[in-house]
C-alpha cells in the first residue's frame, strides 16, 4: 500500500502583531493579569456545525488567560475590535508567493477558522489565503504547494488537561505554506520541509528559535482516512513522525480486517449497553477503583465483541490499540482506561472479579471489555467516545498531536469547512502597485546564492552551519554593525549553545539585547572574553540596563592609563595578569605595552 502525505508549514513572521501595535517577540513575561472566559461554538455561513469544533465544546471547559501590558492589548483579549491587518507582514508573505511561483490572489479576504479549545480569546483564529499553486523542487519530484496563507498564532497550549493560557504570543503574524499530498515517503518529507523552511529563513523576516516553526503532517495509507499530526517542532523527527504514522496506520486495517474476519464480516460495534459494574468492586483490592469509587465514581463498562487479544496489539512500538482507544475516552475527562487485554494483576483486580466482569457484561470467549472509573456523567461521556473509537477498527479521519519521540496522540475529530466564515471586522485588502513594490524590496536568495556570500566572510564549514542556523537573520544584522563575522557566529552557534547547556535561560535574551551586548564589546566597553559572561547575565536579568550588569559583574575593559599601571604593579607577567583579569584585558593590548616595557 502507498502513502498520500502533504505538509503544512507555520513559521512566525518577525515584526509587529497581525492585527495591532503589539510586539511579536515577547514571551516568557510576568502575568500582570488574568481573566477568564467559556467559548461557544458559532455555524458556518451556511448555518452548518462542524464536528471538531462540537467535541470541543462538549467538553464544556472553562479558559483562564494571563497577560502582559507590554505584549498584549485589548484586542488580544477580544474587547476590542481587530485593527487593519499587518501590511508589513503581508508583504513578506506576498515575496514568498513569488519565490513559490505561486499565482496571488486580487484580494485578500480575512476568514474566521473556529477554534474552541481554548487557544484563542475569540473562539476563532483569523486566516486568510495570499496565493495558490507553485511548486518546490526536491530530490524526488516538484512538490506542489497548494495555498499561502498568513493567520495569527494562537496562544500557547497549557499541559494536556489544563486550561490555563498566556497571552504573549497570541496574534503573531504567521505563514502557512501547504503543500499537495506529492510526498511519497519519510525521507520526502523530511526534504520537503527543510527546503520550505530554509526558503523562509533565507527571507529574514522570519522568527528563530523553538516554537517558531511547526510542521502539520497530512497522511493516509491507501484504504484508510487523512490523519492531521499537528505541532511537530523539531525537523530531526519528521521521518520517525510519518514512518510511526505509516505503520500505526497498517497495523489499524490489520486489525480491522481480523474483526471483519472474526465476525464473517458483520461486525458493527451499535449501541453497547454501557453497564454500571461498581457492586463488583466493593471489596475489591484495587487501589484505582477504590480511590474513584471513594470520590464519588462509579465503574462502569462495556463490552467490545470480536476483540479479545487485539486491544493489546501494537500498533507501533511502544504503542498499543488500547491506548488510542484511551485517548478519545481521555477527551471526556478521565485519565485512562481498563481493557481486557492488560494484566489485572497490576491493578489488583482478582480473577473473579474479572469473571464476575465477564458475565455482567455479557461478554463470550471473543469479546473484550473496556472499565472507566470517574463521575458517572464523564464516565457515560468517556465510554461513548471509546465505541466512537472502535466502531471501526481501523484508521479514523481524526487531528493528532505530535509529541518530541516522534509519537502522536488522538486530540479531535477531523475538522472541515463548516468550521469556516468570513471577519467582518477587517476590511478586504487588494494586492496593489504600492503592496507589490514593498514586497519587491524584500531580497530572497537562493541557498546556493547565501552559501556564496557567507563563504566570503566565514571558514566554509562555519558558513555551512550559519546557512542552516536559526540565527542567520540576527547573523547578518550583528555583522552590519560592524563585528567581526567569525566572532558574531561563534558567539551565536558556540557560546549561546554552550550557556543553555549550563540551563542559562539564553531563551530570554531577545535579538535587542543581543546586539546591545556587541555594541558593549564593539565600543571598547567589555573585551572579547567577557561576551559569554554579559550573555550569561543579560538571560539571568533582561530587564536590567546593559551598563548596570557590565559594572556589577565587574566586566568593564580596563585599558589606557588603568591598564599600563596594572601592567606595571604586576611586574610584566603576561601570564599572571591574563590569569587574574582575563575578562577585562585585551591580551594583544597587554603584550603591546609589555613590549614598550
């Protein structure tokens, strides 16, 4: 069986937010507020409801959302209608349809994508199409790209079950490229997306760092339904992402076609009775009823026939059928499942009870059962979503989120077009002369054209690793204020590096701050040796004046008179002065004044 695989790609767009004044590198602030909010699902233009946005809000949750004054305004809080959009960032967007040969649309118009799990203020994410068609070249074939968006970024997701959210990214100017299902394998995918993302890098308008990029994966296995994965950050595990996905895929027809067979091809999960099983485990021993049962739940199970043997089957390593039969009962609340399939010994569970089980619940030899232990109301919820799970048996058309091992996890249903209608608050804007030379003065070169000019400034392999940096962009500014480019690159791809392995919060220091740091070594402020240290202190303190950190951690440049009278009061050893003031003397200025000596 082949696979069909489109990439989407999300990149932040450096700048101001979509829709207001608010800047679009802040993260990681103090709250100095919060407020909460319950968001209601609205219908298409067509008076349609759509079945993500449904099992959403059935879950009925309440969003907390904190904020910053200087990263967030009004609107982010939606008490305030949008501004006019971002014509800066569309601009970028626009000289990226024209690198992708993609055909720009007359007018863009802002559409509503509604969003209901807490990740936006308003209940919707604002998007809207730029171009469509063009192609990327790769190793195997063009790649078709079928639109250019740019939307704004959603808040940042809490842990699973929480729903507290913070402000500071919401709004950030985004493009989404998608591509057509051209992808013909991992190792495609993997080419498909560094090319996309070097392209966005070699624009340096883009944002660097983790969380800036995401890449959604669109798959299928013939005879099997499109799969969303969402939120995969890390390039390096695109190919175990889609060859997990592949083989979860397989293994779930696999495991279809055996239920068909088991049952002469008349399975069909209907109606179980979801049956109240607590009066089993009134003396029972295991410590997971016992502890729901006395908050106040109830057991109750079910029983799956055809399945005995299979909900313990993997469906790759490390993964089970059970489990992502746990992840859609886990969307109503509970923490898990208990299947037939498991060990009963580990919870405690006896072997009459496990009769007794059987019999309640009318399951035969074939058959499998499935226990929730919770409230009853999220218990009947959590069961009723498990059968929604295994009424097939094989691939659903669902939304997946991608965890760091390459993994992925059942988040909703797949969504579709009634989950979109058109932003009455922002006014259509036409693609004109003026918006066509702006984005004609963005410079998008080639790999090979950026490669050629770093090896003019840079030994060939450091000018290899800064293509492919994240800190190209800030790369290229630090140069232009006149330092030296190998030592903005080792400072940027070495010391960086070394400092957040020592759990420095380098994260913190914004690109601002950075430069400010080289002005600092570029005056004759600091010396070369005691970057590392300001660095070290600007992530530990990056509200603090730049001046205020050099002078209290004693890194101020001594020099001139200060430093002709220190090289005289240690009686001209180079070694003993560089070892007591390496951080603020220059060596060659040392050895000068030892040579007038």
């Amino acid at each position: 069986m082949a696979i069909k695989c489109g990439l989407e790609i999300h990149q932040r767009l450096s700048g101001k937010k979509l829709f207001c004044n608010c800047p679009a590198h802040v993260e990681g602030l103090k709250s100095e507020g919060a407020f909460s909010r319950k968001l209601a699902a609205a219908k298409s233009e067509l008076g349609k409801s759509d079945i993500a946005v449904s099992f959403e809000v059935a879950k009925e949750k309440t969003f907390e959302y904190s904020f910053s004054e200087c990263s967030a305004c009004l609107v982010e809080a939606d008490e305030e209608p949008p501004h006019k959009l971002n014509e800066e960032a569309l601009a970028v967007v626009v000289a990226l349809c024209k690198s992708l040969g993609s055909a720009l649309v007359d007018e863009v118009h802002v559409m509503r994508k509604l969003v209901i799990d807490g990740s936006n203020t308003t209940g919707f994410q604002r998007t809207a199409i730029v171009g469509t068609g063009g192609k990327l070249a790769t190793s195997k074939g063009d790649v078709r790209i079928s639109t250019v968006c740019i939307e704004e970024e959603s808040c940042a997701i809490g842990e699973e079950g929480k729903t507290s959210f913070s402000l500071d990214r919401l709004g950030i100017p985004l493009i989404e490229i998608a591509t057509e299902p051209d992808v013909v394998d991992a190792a495609h995918a993997k080419e498909t997306a560094l090319g996309i993302g070097t392209l966005l890098r070699m624009s340096n308008c883009v944002q660097r760092g983790i969380g800036t990029i995401r890449q959604d994966v669109n798959i299928s296995v013939d005879g099997g339904n499109r799969v969303e994965i969402k939120g995969l950050q890390e390039l390096g595990m695109m190919e175990t992402l889609v060859q997990k996905e592949e083989q979860r895929q397989r293994k779930l027809a696999q495991i279809g076609e055996e239920v068909q067979k088991r049952s002469n091809g008349k399975f069909e999960i209907g109606e179980q009775k979801i049956v109240d099983v607590s009066e089993i485990f009134l003396e029972s021993k295991c410590a997971l009823v016992k502890k729901g049962m006395q908050a106040g739940g109830v057991v109750l199970g079910i029983c799956v026939p055809f399945h005995a043997g299979l909900l313990g089957k993997e469906v790759y390593e490390g993964r089970r059928y059970g489990s992502e039969v746990s992840d859609y009962a886990k969307a109503a609340g509970v923490r898990g499942i208990i299947h037939s399939d498991e060990d009963m010994e580990k919870y405690g569970i006896s072997e009459d009870e496990v009769t007794e089980l059987r019999f309640a619940l009318s399951c035969k030899k074939e058959d499998a059962f499935v226990l929730v232990v919770a409230k009853e109301k999220i218990a009947q919820a959590a069961l009723s979503l498990a059968l929604k799970r295994l009424e097939g048996a094989a691939t659903l058309g669902e939304t997946r989120r991608a965890h760091p091992d390459g993994s992925s996890s059942f988040m909703r249903p797949l969504a579709g077009g009634a989950r979109m209608y058109p932003e009455t608050d922002v006014e259509p804007i036409r693609i004109d002369e003026v918006l066509l030379k702006k984005a004609g003065k963005i410079k998008i070169e080639s790999p090979e054209e950026k490669l050629a000019g770093l090896c003019k400034i840079l030994p060939e392999h450091m000018a290899k690793r800064m293509l492919m940096s994240r800190n190209l962009g800030i790369f290229e500014r630090i140069v232009e204020e006149g330092i030296a480019p190998l030592l903005a690159a080792t400072v940027l791809e070495d010391t960086l590096v070394a400092l957040r392995r020592e759990n420095v919060a380098v994260e913190r220091i914004d690109e601002e701050r950075l430069i400010a740091v080289f002005e600092e070594y570029r005056s004759g402020k600091i010396t070369k040796a005691a970057i590392g240290e300001l660095l070290r202190a600007v992530a530990n303190e990056p509200q603090k004046e730049m001046s205020a950190l050099v002078r209290e951690k004693g890194l101020a440049k001594i020099s001139g008179v200060e430093l002709a009278t220190l090289v005289k009061a240690e009686n001209a050893q180079l070694g003993a002065i560089m070892a007591k003031y390496r951080l603020r003397v220059d060596a060659a200025e040392v050895q000068k004044l030892l040579k007038k000596n």
